[in-house]
C-alpha cells in the first residue's frame, strides 16, 4: 500500500468498526438481545478486517515514483558532517 | 499500517477495545432497570423439631414459596440466582441466617413461580435457643449478567415463630 492507502485503510477500519459497534448495540438494547449485539459486531469486524487488510487495489492509486538508479547516482546523498562514513563512489556530472 | 501483518494486529487490538467498551455501556445500561419482584413464603408445616445428641436444635419445614421476579431481567441478565434464608437473633450470635431453600432461574419465563417443599438444606441453630423463637424468611437474589456488574437485593417477610416445645 501507498502513504495515502495506509491513511485510508486505517481511519477506514477505525470508523467502520466504532459505526458497527454503535449499530449493534443500538440494535441488541432495542431488541433486547445481548446475542444480537454481538452477532451484528461479529460482523462487522469480519467485513472491516475483509476490506481494509488485504492489499487492494484502491489502496495502491497514489504510488511512490522512486529514481532510476541511474538518475540517483547523478545527485550523491548528504555527507555527514563529522567523521566520514564509508568512501562514496565519485559523482558524475 | 505499511504490511498485512500491522494491519492485521491493529485491527485485532481495536476491535477487542471497543468490544470491552460495548460490554461495559451494556453493563452500565443495566443500572435504568427498576424492578419491582414480589415474594410470599408461608410456612405451612412444622414437620418436626428437635435437639440434636450435639446440643444444637434442629427443625424440619414444609414451605410454599410463591415469587415475580420477572422485572429483574434485563438484556443483560444471563440468570438469577434466588436463595430463601430465616434470620433470627439469639443471646449467642446477634444475627443468625440460615440458607433454608436456592434456585437458578434461567430466563425471565421461569422467574414467575411457585414451589412447595422441604426446606432444602438444614435448618439447624448453633446452641438450642430456637424453642419459641420469632423469625424473619427473607428472599434474596443475584441477578448475574452476561456482562459487568451483579446486582443482588432482597425482601424480608417478618412475622413467623417456631413452636414453644419440641415435637
């Protein structure tokens, strides 16, 4: 999933499964069936867990475009500022 | 929420959270219900009445136990636990009760009901002061839930006495 599918998929799970618990309780005290509640619950939570934890494909609509690695290779990563780190390749220009 | 896994444990997490957050509002709902139950006991016999070889007075009851209990039960009642004890006061103890007869009602269309027994279990007196001896029978109950909270009550129904001399 993508930055924008993750953000989606959670508030997508927190809400679908706070909106089935306040249906099913709503639904087991009007009844008055403590089964109910839990059925309606149940669910819910087999639904909420069937849409937002595989990986679809509406998840997937705003992908990270990463560099060709010979693109990157032209503009080096920051060096850090004390010791060196490890010897980087020379860059191209 | 970036693999199946964290997704997976997150919504397992918070599913648990809000059923534990449901289970107590249900059980929090349970303190709206006002019951109003009924009881009447009548002792209708005194089968027998004794001392026994260790001292302590022991008597035999034939009783007629009537009950509404019907507006204890709620959404969340999985059943009542309804027991009948005879308190008295004694120069020993200040209070004695004595657990005479209990039941489990399973559902509200059992707790309309009526019985006519043998006091279950015995009732026997620690010493022998009950010759003569005025009692209180009182009808106490524990609505067990589903969930949460138990909540236990009783009636007490004053005004009945053992005989003057053994039999």
């Amino acid at each position: 999933m993508d930055w924008q599918g993750q953000k989606l998929a959670e508030q997508l799970m927190q809400l679908m499964l706070v909106l089935f618990a306040a249906v099913g309780f709503i639904t087991g005290y009007v009844l008055g069936s403590f089964q109910t509640m839990l059925l309606i619950y149940a669910a819910g939570v087999v639904l909420t867990s069937l849409i937002t934890i595989p990986n679809w494909p509406c998840f997937n609509r705003h992908p990270l475009n990463w560099l060709e690695p010979s693109v990157a290779e032209k503009y080096p990563k920051p060096q850090p500022s004390a010791n060196s780190g490890p010897k980087k390749k020379a860059s191209k220009k | 929420m970036h693999s199946f896994g964290y997704r997976a444990n997150a919504l397992l997490t918070f599913s648990i959270t809000i059923l534990a957050v449901i289970c107590g509002i249900a059980s929090f709902s349970d303190n709206f219900n006002s019951p109003s139950p009924a009881a009447q006991v009548q002792v209708l016999n005194i089968n027998w009445f004794q001392k026994k070889p260790d001292g302590d007075d022991e008597v035999s009851l034939t009783l007629n136990i009537s009950a509404n209990l019907e507006s204890l039960f709620t959404w969340n009642t999985k059943q009542v636990f309804v027991f009948l004890a005879a308190e008295y006061e004694t120069p020993k103890n200040s209070l004695n009760q004595v657990s005479l007869w209990d039941g489990i009602i399973p559902s509200k269309e059992h707790s309309k009901f009526w019985i006519h027994t043998t006091n279950k279990y015995r009732f026997v007196d620690q010493g022998s002061s009950l010759r003569g001896k005025d009692f209180n029978l009182t009808l106490h109950w524990h609505v067990m839930p589903k969930t949460g909270k138990m909540f236990a009550d009783n009636i007490v129904m004053s005004g009945y006495s053992l005989p003057k001399a053994y039999r």
